[in-house]
C-alpha cells in the first residue's frame, strides 16, 4: 500500500482504519465513494509534500489522486473520491489575522449586474477553519463574511470558497468569489503561489519568469482570448451560478484597463485545479438594525413582477417558501413548540393564530416570501418596511410588518426548519439531494414554478418540499426518498433529467451555490454547448495535466458514474416507502 510511503514525507496524520475509510465515502450527497486513505495534513508544508509525492509516483500508482475536504457538507459529491481524502479540519482549522481596515468602496457582481459595497474589514484563514469560528471573531470586530450558507453552523471556508457558496444575503452581497482577496495554493507542479486580482504590468512580469504559474497565466490567457464569443455565449445569465470553470471572470479588459485573476477559476472548481492552503477575505460592516416583511400569495400571477418590485428596492434578503411547507407547520404544529419550556411555547402558539385564520378563511397561501430590511437606525427600517408596501399595494397582497424579532423568528423557523421537520415524520426516508439548487431568470417563475411542481407530482411516493432565495430565482428542492427501495435509482435519474430539461429551456443555472460535484457534472450538456465543455477540459488538463486533483468532479463524469456511486439498498431491509 502507498500510505507508507506517503507516511515518510508529511509530518501529519495518515488513517486507514475502516471507520475511518466509512465515513470518508460519505458527505452529504446521495452518494458513496470509497477512499483508500485518510490523511490530515499539519501545514501547506505537508499539502506541498502530498502533491509532489502523488506528482512522482502517479506513473506507479496510476489510480493515485487527492481530493481536498473540509467538513464535508457539500451536497454535490464534491470531497468524495477513490483515493486520498486530504482533511483540512484538524490542524489547518486557524484563524490567522481579522483586522479592520480604513473602509473602501468596492464593486462587486450579483449575476451580470455591478453594484458597490463597503469594505471594512480582512480575515486570513486556512481551509479547514469553520464558519463559525470566524463569524464569531469576526462579529466582535462588527464584521461579517455575507456569503454564509444555511450549514453555516457546521461548514468550513475551504467549501464556501470550492462551491463559490451563497446562501441568504446573496440577493444583496454577492457569493463567495466577491470576498475573495487572495488564496494560497498548492499547484500540481507541488509549489505553492499566492493568486489574486494583478493588473497589466504585473501580468507580463508573471509571464516572463520561468515555472508553472506563468506558463498557466501565458495559456490560460490565450484560452479566453482565442473564444471570447463562445464564452460571452455560454455564460450564465442567471443571478448565481457555481457550474462550470468561471473563465468568464478570468479578464477584465476593456480600453487601457486590464485585470487578470486565476483565483476567479479556483473560486468554484471544487479542488479541482489545486490544494487551497490558506484564504484572505474580504469583510463587511453590517447594519445594526433589521425588520422582516411577509407576503402572502394566493397565486402565483403576478410573482415575477412582485419580485422584480421587492427587488427594486433592495432588501436585505428575499426568501420564499411553498405552501406545502406551511401546511406542514400546521400539520405538525406540535414539533415546533418543544423544548420551548412552557411561556415559550404560549408564546410560540399565540403567535401563529393570525395564520391559522387565514388559511381558515382564504386558504392556504400558494407561495410565502420573506423581505428582510435593515438600516442604521430603526425609523429607517420602518420607512423601508412602509415603502415596500406602499409599492406593492396594487397587487393586492396579504402583506405583514413583523412587530418584533420574536415574531419574525416565528417565519424564519418555518422557512429553515420544514425540512428537518418532514424528514422526521418521514420514517426510513433520507435526504436526496439531486435536484437540489436550480436557478432561473426572476421573470420566469411565475410560468416556471407550477412547471416544476407539475413534474414532482408525477412521482406520487416523493415527499418534498420548495424553497429558495426568490429573490435570486434560486430554489432548493430536497427529496426524502427510501434508498431500500430498487426504484429510487430510477427516479433520481429520470427526475433529474426532467428537472434540468426544464431548467435549460428557461436558460437557467443547474447550480446556484452547491457545485457540480458527482451530481451534476453529466448535466452540464444541459447548460453549456459542447465546444464549452471542451474549453473547461482544456482548462483541467493545462492546470492538472496528471488529473490527481479530484477527479470526476467538473469534467469527465458520466451519467454511467453518478448512478453506480449512488448509496445502495441494504441487504435485508424493506422496500416499501
């Protein structure tokens, strides 16, 4: 076996233990990918090591490769792989520096649109840090990274940064690769660069020194320059999207000005094109003050123009969730209020009876949106809140200010906690990520939704729920399926190919924030020409011509591939669902 050789060269830790090797094959994906070794590294000094080590003995070992992992959230496939599963959470998991800065003003993107944000604040960190470490450094500094995810409570930055993730404050901030300052990379060659934003001049200095990264900048270069009108073709058009190799965000040029950043292209290639070491942020000063707005629809006529109408007036957040998540609040009123002690619980309860009388009296709502404002003050809160429903009046909405925390807590709650509340009263069900992250042009919806939901209802053994970033057209649908069950494989497959059918013919995004991974990187025929795919494998083999940089993920996997890695039924069990 290699790992003894690989034990002589790293200083960290190597596991082969079958545990170990168990719950590496897993993240939390529909799938199962074993690896052959587990390895921790202590530092870059050791990931440079690994490199080199897999470089010079892929010709031995011709299966060798390295995927990167941080906590393993993803839902795409993302860290699974065949060989080494490179762990950054143990050693790599520092914080190294949060300062505040004089703050700047910045341009960022949010689909194809520019604004401007204030900067306040940088953070240095490695890989395996989690989240929440840093937001809660951060956050005694006032400072925030506004691209956190809804796993933000137990993910890592090394994924935030692999997925380019988004989450709730995407709408008004942007994903991940607009926090982005500078990464720390480990290249195939086995040296480490520092990547990030250079103009011109450095750019032809890069280029004329001798070694990987110059040879990378010089061709990759010449891959964008030689196929602008392809790329300009295929890129999404969409708010978010992390499918592909963002090489559209490869250059800027444009008269004397001229930017060139290959961090752009490992910002959402999944571990693909090198080993991250170390990630400089960019930080944000949110404002103290917030207020939700909710808005009930009985139909879904006018939701591209109310979105478009919210959207004007920029929110904090707009997100949305169905009617079959709010039938299960009430269905199961009952989960919501425990471990809420008895005062919570009367609280809790008082505070849903104005819904109750709704659904009583008009139905249930077909679509709940949640506008999120916030400000320096609480009178400019207020004043937005009132414009928003001034704004939207015509409409003839069933429109609420939320009067305090408490009771926007009560929204929040449905919006996040529905799914874990239909996976409980779901039996031997688990989460089948695979349709999961799709995203359409806002105007779209109104015509896109009740496509979507026409298709699901197919499926008459499928419990699921919708629900999304609206704001973005983003939408999350998250399947409990019995995989004991011989036909899941089947649906996971056809569904998918229905759902993403429908995504292309709305010149839609298969992925938002979660990646290509294992699960979508067939379906990228459905978004992307044939020559395009052929540019992103261009762009794999000039940065990893070994391919020992996780691969299946981005380029190269079948659709023969994504179905033999799907968790398999246990022997013995029922298949009834």
């Amino acid at each position: 076996m290699f790992t003894e050789e690989l034990k002589k060269v790293i200083r960290g830790d190597i596991d082969t233990t079958e545990e170990s090797l168990f719950r590496y094959s897993h993240d939390a994906s529909i799938f199962e990918v074993r690896p052959k070794a587990v390895v921790y590294p202590k530092d870059e000094s050791d990931i440079k090591s690994i490199v080199r080590w897999v470089k010079d003995n892929k010709e031995r070992f011709p299966e060798l490769s390295i995927t990167a992992r941080a906590a393993g959230t993803c839902m795409s496939g993302g860290p699974l792989g065949e060989s080494i599963i490179l762990d950054t959470t143990r050693y790599m998991n520092q914080i190294l520096e949060i300062k505040e800065v004089a703050p700047y003003q910045k341009k960022i993107r949010v689909g194809r649109n520019e604004k401007e944000i204030e900067i306040s604040g940088t953070a240095r960190v490695m890989p395996g840090c989690f989240y929440r470490d840093l937001e809660k450094e951060a956050f005694e500094k006032k400072l925030l990274l506004p691209s956190y995810t809804a796993s933000k409570s137990i993910n890592a930055v090394g994924g935030m940064v692999g997925n380019n993730s988004g989450g709730e404050l995407s709408l008004r901030f942007g994903k991940t690769e607009n926090y982005v300052r500078s990464i720390r990379i480990v290249l195939s060659d086995g040296e480490i660069y520092e990547i990030g934003k250079i103009n011109r001049n450095d750019y032809y200095n890069e280029i004329a020194k001798p070694g990987k990264l110059g040879e990378l900048y010089k061709t990759l270069f010449e891959i964008w320059r030689d196929n602008k009108v392809l790329i300009e073709r295929n890129t999404p058009i969409v708010s978010k999207n992390s499918s592909g190799y963002k090489i559209w965000d490869l250059v800027k040029e444009e008269g004397d000005f001229f930017e060139f950043n290959f961090a752009n292209l490992i910002i959402g290639s999944q571990g693909t094109l090198g080993i991250i070491t170390e990630i400089e942020f960019e930080l944000i000063r949110p404002n103290p003050y917030s207020k939700l707005c909710v808005i009930f629809l009985k139909d879904l006529t006018n939701l591209g123009d109310i979105v478009k109408t919210i959207n004007s007036t920029n929110p904090l957040t707009l997100e949305s969730y169905d009617d079959t998540t709010f039938n299960l609040a009430i269905k199961f009123f009952g989960d919501f209020l425990k471990q809420k002690g008895f005062f919570g619980t009367i609280m809790f309860g008082l505070s849903f009876i104005p819904e109750f009388f709704m659904a009583l009296r008009g139905g249930v709502p077909k679509l709940i949106l949640l506008a999120e404002y916030d400000g320096k003050n609480e009178l400019e809160v207020n004043r937005l809140c009132l414009d928003l429903k001034e704004k939207t009046k015509n409409f003839d909405l069933n429109f609420r200010i939320t009067k305090s925390k408490r009771e926007a807590k009560k929204y929040w709650t449905m919006r996040r906690d529905s799914f874990a509340l239909l996976r409980k009263h779901s039996g031997d069900r688990r989460t089948a990520p695979f349709i999961d992250d799709f995203v359409i042009p806002v105007e779209s919806m109104p015509l896109f939704l009740p496509k979507i939901n026409e298709i699901l209802k197919k499926y008459d053994k499928l419990l699921y729920t919708i629900a999304g970033h609206a704001g973005n057209g983003n939408f999350h649908i998250i399947p409990l399926m019995n995989f004991n069950d011989p036909e899941t494989k089947k649906v996971i497959m056809t569904l998918s190919k229905e759902v993403y059918a429908l995504v292309k013919e709305y010149h839609g995004s298969i992925t938002g924030e979660h990646g290509d991974g294992i699960i979508r990187t067939p379906f990228m025929s459905y978004m992307f020409e044939e020559e395009m795919i052929k540019i992103f494998q261009t762009i794999k083999t000039v940065c990893d011509p070994q391919n020992i940089f996780n691969p299946n993920k981005k380029v190269g996997t079948t659709f023969e591939y994504l179905e033999s890695h799907i968790i398999e039924p246990k022997i013995g069990t029922s298949h009834s669902s």
